[in-house]
C-alpha cells in the first residue's frame, strides 16, 4: 500500500531515489549544455535535427520540477482525506455532468475497448477534473530539467524522446503538463502514449491535449484493456467482516472464491450475500478499523495506472458513484494520521532489526512491509490488518 500520495498522477510512479544521495541543483547553463549533449542521442533515436532544434530552442530550467522530483514523497495522506477530495460531491456531480456532455463518445468507446464509461469517465475526473485541469508546465522543459538534472537521468531522456516524437507527429496543441512530464486529460506520460495513444476521432493524430477528449478518453480506456479490465467485473465491493475473522487473510496475495469469504461469514456491507465475479480477495486500505472491500482482477488492473490503494478505491468508488451507487458505507479512523516518509523508513528499519523482513528500507508500504508488519502484530497479539500507523511504529521503539 501507498501513503505517499502528494504525485498522485497516472502512469508517474517513478523508479525511487536512492536514499542518502545528495545532487546538487542545477542550473540553466548546466541545462543549455546537457540538451547540446543530448541532441545527438535524439537524432539516433529517429528525431529530426529540425524537430529538435525547434522543439529545444528556449527549454528552460524549473528547479521546481526538481523540489518536487526530490520532495514527492514527504508529503503524507491517509486514505480518508484522500477520498474526501478525490470522491467529493463536487467531483461527482461534475462528472455526471461530464458523461452527460459525452454520452455518445463514452458509449463508442465502451463498445470499442470494453471498458465501462463510468470507469473511463472516473480516470478523466481524478486526472484532470474532466479536463479542466491538464497542467500548466511546459512537458519538454520539465522532462529536460529532470533529464539533466540526473538521478533518473535515463527514465526521463526516454521520456524526453518519447515526447519529441509527440511534438514530432503534430499530435499536441498545447504540450503542457504537470511537473513528472504527465499531460493531457488523462495524464499520460510520453512513453505511455506511444504504447496505448489511439487516433479515435479519426483526424490522424493521436491528440490527449486538445478541448475535444475524444482521443484522450479513448486510449485510456485502450489502456486499461491491455491491461486485462473485463467488462461487468466490479473492481471491489464494500463488505462487513464477521466477529472473530481472521485478519491473516486480508491481503491481495489471499485469493478466495467468493463461496469461501461467504461461508466465513463475509457479507456486503448491507448484510446481503456477496456477488459472484469469481476468486476475490479481501482489502483493508485503512486497517481494520475502516472500510473493507472484496476485490476483483479489476482492481489490479486500475493498479497499472497508479499503485497505490488509495487512488485505487478512489477511481472504483468514483465510477461507482456515476452509476449511482451509494459512497463508501463504512467510517474510517480520522483521528489516525499519516506517517511521514522519515517515519515510514524507521518503520522498516526497527521491523528489520526486530526480525520482521519489511524487503528494505525505502519508505515504500508494499506488501512485503504489509507482511512484515503484519507478523509483528500478530507476534504481540495485535489485530495483524498490516496497516503501518503510529501505534505500531511507537512499539517498535
């Protein structure tokens, strides 16, 4: 699971940095040099020297793509602030208003890829407010500025290419984004559009920017069915554990047959008996004091656009509400904060030293943290729900 969610944009999860290393901040000189040094590269890669040179001329260095390269992960959420904003009923009725505009676009595409509108129309919501925010950072600058500036130098410079390829075709009218080098309406890296960008208007240009989403939504949801979506399989439901459940089993690594969670006493949060969409597993993003949900394939699928569980659950609980299902039922324990980054990484450093294998100290709450967190409640008669709070931190001191 992801804390970590000030970069929530798609398809930006990052290689980590490496903890300890200090890089000095660059400078426009430093970024003129590198892009005369990165020309050749580009030319080989197939960019025309008119492109470049047109494209390149003027790039500015923005040390503050750099702050935030470096700063992403100190900012900490929990799930339920998250959602808050993420599922707000602002965003929701902007979005029935959205695939209201778009119904027939939403419906082609639904029949094209498979991928329901409502889900599609989710993305485009947490993306870029149904495209009333696609950034205001120029993409080149910021790809060039990470580029140079070194510590994911490759990530980017194939980034940078990526999207020279784009400025290339004619396929942008306005080539800006946010700080990671994500742009359009669904926030596609450059990378990203050449795999999955489809030409759905017809005009001959793939075009994720412009005001007519029609491309943008389209490869979305030509991203999502590469990645395996089926139609009509919920992503998650919500549901109601019984007294006395094993919590060893609430993870993504336990999948069940539905027949199995019901008969030990797994119910949808109403109390009905639970929808059969084949093997699910049960998810606790907030520990076991929160909200829970039997979850789908699907689910892991939304986890190819962002990784973390809480962009997740807000996607699937966004597309639900378009439906007009109810919101999450359950309460969350707000009085709980989010740990920093500094404390993430104390964390799996005293689990490490306790005997409990957390997979590294990086500051990253994946599933061997989880794990590792979850064999130390257990060891101390703990409810072993895996959540990393305070508390668990604070016995570990």
């Amino acid at each position: 699971m992801v804390f970590g969610l000030a970069a929530a944009q798609a398809q930006t999860i990052l290689p980590d940095p490496v903890a300890g290393v200090e890089v000095k901040m660059g400078s426009q000189a430093g970024l003129d040099a590198w892009v005369e040094g990165f020309r050749p590269r580009a030319l080989a890669a197939g960019i025309s020297a008119s492109t470049f040179d047109a494209a390149m001329r003027g790039v500015e260095f923005n040390p503050k793509v750099v702050e935030r390269d470096r700063n992403q992960n100190e900012f900490s959420k929990t799930i339920w602030d998250y959602l808050d904003t993420a599922v707000s009923e602002d965003r929701v009725a902007l979005g029935l208003k959205a695939i209201a505009r778009h119904q027939d676009l939403l419906k082609r595409i639904e029949a094209e890829y498979g991928v329901e509108a409502e889900v599609v129309a989710a993305v485009w919501g947490l993306e870029s407010a149904y495209g009333t925010y696609r950034g205001d950072l120029p993409v080149l600058g910021s790809l060039a500025t990470l580029a140079y500036e070194g510590r994911r130098g490759a990530f980017f410079e194939a980034e940078l290419i990526a999207a020279l390829r784009i400025v290339e075709g004619g396929h942008a009218e306005r080539f800006a984004g946010s700080w990671a080098g994500a742009s359009g309406h669904t926030q596609f890296m450059p990378s990203s559009w050449e795999k999955f960008a489809v030409d759905f208007d017809g005009d001959g240009k793939r075009n994720l920017w412009g005001d007519d989403p029609a491309d943008a939504l389209a490869s979305t949801a030509n991203y999502l069915r590469h990645w395996g979506w089926t139609k009509g399989q919920p992503w998650g439901v919500e549901v109601k554990l019984p007294e006395g459940f094993d919590f060893d089993q609430t993870t993504e690594r336990v999948v069940k047959p539905v027949g199995e969670w019901q008969a030990m006493g797994v119910r949808m949060v109403s109390g009905t008996d639970l929808p059969d969409h084949g093997p699910g597993s049960i998810l606790l993003p907030g520990g076991h004091r929160g909200a829970a949900f039997l979850i789908w394939p699907n689910f892991q699928v939304i986890e190819k656009y962002n990784t973390a569980d809480a962009y997740v659950v807000a996607i699937g609980s966004l597309s639900d509400r378009l439906r007009g299902l109810p919101a999450i039922q359950s309460g969350w324990p707000r009085e709980l904060r989010a740990l920093t980054l500094e404390e993430r990484r104390e964390l799996q450093d005293r689990l490490t030293g306790a005997g409990f294998d957390p997979g590294g100290v990086d500051g990253w709450m994946g599933p061997k943290t989880v794990a590792a967190v979850k064999a130390f409640q257990k060891a101390r008669g703990l409810v072993p729900d895996g959540y990393p709070s305070l508390d668990v931190l604070e016995l570990l001191q």
